[in-house]
C-alpha cells in the first residue's frame, strides 16, 4: 500500500508539472527581498464559508506610504501553489510592484475546495485580497488560525475611482498575472471586483465545456455548441489527479478531513463528470452547465477592464480557438483587448527559448519575448507608463531561426485574421486537389468501435511529442493528401472541414446512438514520415449525418514546406478520447458540392 501511493504521488507530481502554468520553476527567494508570508480569512459562497488562504507579500525597496507603488496579484496553475509564482514575483517587485502571490482556494495549503475558478468561490476570495491592498484591515494574519492580526499595506498606490469612475472603498492600482487556472481567476475576479485596473491571462480556457467534452462541429461565434461533445479522457484524468493525489493535497487533508467526503477536494459536478465521461463519452447538461458558469464565456460582458491574451500554439487542452473566441467577444463590447499566440503551451514540453523563461532562469525582458510583452502592458496600465502595449495580434512562427530573444519569430498584425482562405477538394482518388483541380468520384469508408474505445495508438495529448508510433486499425479511418507543395504554405489560424457523412443505418437522434469521428491533420515530409500537426485532434459528434456538417478544427500556426504534403484524416476512434459508444459504418464521399478543407493561408 505504501510503494502505490507512493507511485500515485509521483504520478500526481508530473501530472501538476505538465499542468503548471509559469515556465520558470520557482527560485529560492534572495535574502534582500522584503517578502511576508501571511494567512488571508476570506468568506466565499456558495453558503458564506470562511476560507484560509495562505501568500506571499513582496514589497519593493522605496515602497512607502509616502512614495506608494502599484501592485500585482497572482496565483497557480492547477495542482501548484503560490511558490510557482516565485520567480515572477521577484521580477516584478525587482520591477518597482508591490506583489501578492497566494495558493488558489483548495491548492498548496489554502483551504476550501477547489471551485474552478468559479466567481463565486475563487473570483470572491481574490477581491477580498483586493480589499487588502487598498489598505481593508482584519484580512490579513500571522497564523492559519487568524488569531495574530498583520496591518493591511500603507505602500500600495491607490485609485481615487475604479475603471468605470466609481469611488470605492479600498481601491488600489493593481492588476493581475498566471497562466492557464492562474489565468481564469483573472477573469473571474474582474468579473466581481470593479477594482481591478488590468489583466494578462495566460494559456486559459473560454469554455471550459469544451476544453474538456470538445466537439467541433458548427462552432459559430464561440466555441460551445448545442450538441453534447466527446469527453477528452487523458486530460480529465490528468486535472482530477492533480486535484485529489497531489502530496500538499495529503496534507491539508489531514488538516480538514471533510475535504476527503464525497468528490474528494472538488465540486461534485467534476467527478460527476469524470465518471460520466468514462462510461458514455460524454455529460448531461447539468455538468455542462456547471463547466460553463466557471468560464469566462457565460460573464463576458462583465469583463471590462484591457486585456492582454496569450494562448500557446502547442495546446491540447486550451487551444487558441478558446483564446480567440474571448478576444473576439470582448472586442465585440468595446473592451481594450490585444492578443498573442505564443509557442509555449500546456503539451509544448517546455519553454521555448527566447519566448518565456526556462527553468529556474530569471524573468529578463531583454532576452524574453513575453516576459516584455507583458512587463509593457502593466507598466502602461499600472505606472501610466508611456511604453507601447504590442500590436493588435502577434504569433510565433516556428519555422523563423533566430538567436536569443524570440521576437524575430513574431509576426504582428493589425488583426487576427490574417489567413486568406484556400479550399483544397476530396478526391475520389484520396488526393486533396486546389480549387479549379480536377476530382474524381467515390466515396471512403470507416468504422467506428462500440464502447467508443481507440481505433489506433498516438502519443498522449498531455505529450504528443513523445516518441510513439502512429498507427490506426485497417478500415478505421479514412485519408486525403495534397500533392508535395512546391513553394512554403503558411497556415495561420483555424482549418474549416466540409463533408457530408452517411451512416449505414438511419440515426435515431440521441447522443447514445450518434456517430463519433476525429479530424486530424498531418505534416508528411519527402521520406513519409506523418507527423501530427501540434498533437491537435478535432472531434466531431453528428446527431444527424443527412445535411452536410462543418467543422471548425483546431487553429494551427505551421508551415508546410517544400516537399512535404499536407493529409486530413477523418478516424472513427482516437486514444486520447472517449469516443461514440454505438458502432457505426461511415461513408463520406469525396466529390460532393461543398466537401473540402478550408485552410487559412498567410
């Protein structure tokens, strides 16, 4: 019993280091910085419970009451702790900010359970630590207990009025730093706390529905359908053990055994979901509903204060069209808003050099990208700072050599659509022909396994790097290749996949029966070797295969370069997913009016 839990700490411990959001492992706190830790009392809902919540207070030298400096907030990523945020504090305090790091609610000693970046829960906690910038007494303590009071700062800039020109009470010039669950807490404590001057969320989800039961058919203006979505397995599995098994969780576990009742230091809707999921590939409504209501989508009117949005590139689990669909939405409002696909993401395997720092390297905006782009926006926002805040959109091309700082490998735009549309036609033949290119009829057949299990072996989503060979069962899947290009092909942005789809038997409209397939596309070099583009798979769910479907598939930024080939391939099965629980037979012909790809070209 000892040697498994063992294993399952080890295994929780690489899991919350995939998920963990900030590039840079956290340092050793130099001697010099002024930095407190404290025990925050917060009351949160829903039910009005009193919450331990414990940080660090970073106070740059020069910080007084006399001479006040602006303040940053922020907090982990999933299954981490306020010492991720380490480095980043040391930065930025070195910066001239006043800093609070803090482990999120029901994470690295904090108490409660997790609430997912709900607003009641965590955006409620975070505007109470808000409160103690602006100087609110009685939140701050020396002891989890809350017995030895702290002073709140008398150093912290204030506002004479919030964004909006409202007076309040304890209002200081603050804003906000993490990355992808540090990122969505961003949103939710601006949805809540008019107070808030800035955010910069990082790698973080719009819809967190489909981040987690994605279907990609008909997505429109969002990314959340009508149609209930396929459950992404490995990444659920991966968050639900960094929520229950993490070692700091044992702790605190022992500290608060009620924590341990029920869905063991979560909601019920995520084990509700987890187990959903496994047995029927996807969940009801009342776990979408839940999902939703923690996710920035079902409040976006509420966020009204700039913006700056960074998505990774190389994301299985957020991935840029969720960054895009927010951007998109609070453009649509009137909100400031700039955003910036970088290369690093959840499955990237890593920091990037030259784009953010790598492990225990410092935070330098000299020779890293985003570690400037950010610095820029706090200092216009926060300081009033004349500096520039970036152009409207920027994005990492991998394909660009370049020595030290990444910023040679952006490119910047005006706007995010910088794709021209080129469709490329299904042949008969398997060949993905130009628009004006010659097709030949017929149609490809596939199956699809019962009990929604894998049709082929893929490396996991978590790692698609990983050294693993591809392969997918005869008859379960079906494929198109353009011809070896003969000058580069830039693809920026998201492919749009049209086809009409018939099941051998008539569907009877419920998800139980529907039929379950899984674009893909793949980069294959001169030697046919088939890579995966970014690890990226598109499930599409179809309830009714009679009218054609359109599927907004994963955003790329790639490059297909001279001699390669660019192939889609449509699966009836996939290792990282639970797939379509009722087999099926699935023809899609190849010269139907309107069947192709649409791709994005830059």
């Amino acid at each position: 019993m000892r040697r498994l839990s063992a294993r399952v700490v080890t295994l929780a411990a690489a899991i919350t280091a995939v998920l963990g959001t900030a590039p840079a492992i956290a340092a050793a706190t130099p001697p010099s910085v002024d930095v407190s830790t404290m025990h925050f009392a917060v009351t949160v809902g829903p039910g009005e419970k009193d919450c331990d919540i414990i940080g660090d207070l970073y106070r740059p030298p020069g910080a007084t009451a006399d001479s006040p400096a602006p303040a940053i907030l922020a907090t982990n990523g999933f299954g981490g702790s306020k010492d991720d945020m380490t480095t980043a504090a040391e930065y930025f305090v070195d910066h001239g900010y006043v800093v609070l790091t803090y482990s999120g609610l029901g994470f690295g000693g904090s108490g409660c359970r997790i609430g997912m970046d709900g607003r009641t829960p965590d955006g409620r906690a975070a505007s109470q630590l808000i409160g103690f910038l602006g100087g609110r007494a009685g939140v701050a303590f020396d002891d989890a207990a809350h017995t030895r009071p702290v002073p709140a700062p008398d150093f912290v800039a204030r506002d004479a009025v919030d964004h909006s020109g409202t007076a309040r009470d304890h209002d200081p010039r603050v804003g906000m730093i993490g990355g992808s669950y540090g990122g969505q807490i961003q949103f939710a404590t601006a949805a809540v706390d008019p107070r808030l001057d800035t955010i910069t969320p990082s790698i973080t989800w719009n819809d967190l529905s489909y981040s987690l039961v994605p279907n990609t058919l008909d997505q429109g203006p969002g990314v959340g359908g009508p149609i209930p979505g396929v459950s992404k397995l490995t990444w659920t599995a991966a968050l639900a053990a960094a929520g229950f098994l993490t070692p700091v969780q044992y702790e605190s576990y022992r500290q608060d055994p009620s924590r341990l009742a029920g869905c063991p230091n979560f909601m019920p809707e995520v084990c509700q979901g987890l187990a959903q999921g496994i047995s029927t590939g996807t969940v009801d409504q009342h776990v979408i509903d839940t999902f939703r209501a923690t996710s920035v989508s079902s409040y976006i009117t509420d966020v009204t204060i700039p913006t700056l949005l960074f998505q990774g590139e190389q994301d299985t689990l957020f991935d840029l069209r969720e960054a895009t669909a927010t951007y998109r939405a609070l453009q649509a409002q009137g909100t400031e808003a700039k955003m910036v696909w970088q290369r690093f993401g959840h499955s990237s395997g890593g920091p990037v050099a030259g784009e953010n720092p790598g492990a225990g390297e410092a935070w330098d905006p000299r020779t890293q990208y985003m570690v400037r782009r950010r610095t820029d926006w706090l200092d216009h926002y926060l300081k009033d700072a004349p500096t520039p805040t970036g152009p409207e959109f920027a994005y990492f091309r991998p394909w660009v050599d370049y020595t030290g700082n990444a910023a040679p490998a952006y490119a910047e735009s005006p706007t995010i659509d910088v794709g021209t549309p080129h469709t490329l036609k299904l042949s008969g033949d398997g060949g993905l022909v130009p628009a004006g290119g010659e097709v030949a009829d017929g149609a490809q057949t596939l199956y699809t396994l019962p009990g929604g299990l894998p049709t082929g072996v893929s490396a996991p989503a978590l790692a698609p790097a990983m050294d693993v060979p591809t392969a997918e069962l005869p008859g379960s899947s079906v494929a198109w290749t353009t011809a070896p290009v003969q000058a580069p092909i830039d693809v920026v942005g998201g492919p749009t996949l049209r086809l009409t789809m018939a099941t051998e038997r008539p569907l009877n409209g419920s998800v139980e029966d529907s039929a379950v397939v899984f674009a893909k596309l793949y980069d294959v070099a001169p030697d046919g070797t088939a890579t995966l583009i970014d690890g990226l798979v598109s499930p599409v769910r179809v309830l009714d295969p009679s009218q054609p479907v359109t599927v907004d598939m994963r955003a790329i930024v790639h490059r297909i370069d001279t001699g390669h080939r660019l192939r889609l391939v449509v699966a009836g099965g996939d290792v990282n997913y639970r797939g379509g629980i009722t087999a099926h037979r699935v023809t899609i012909p190849q010269s139907g009016a309107g069947q192709g790809l649409t791709l994005p070209v830059a």
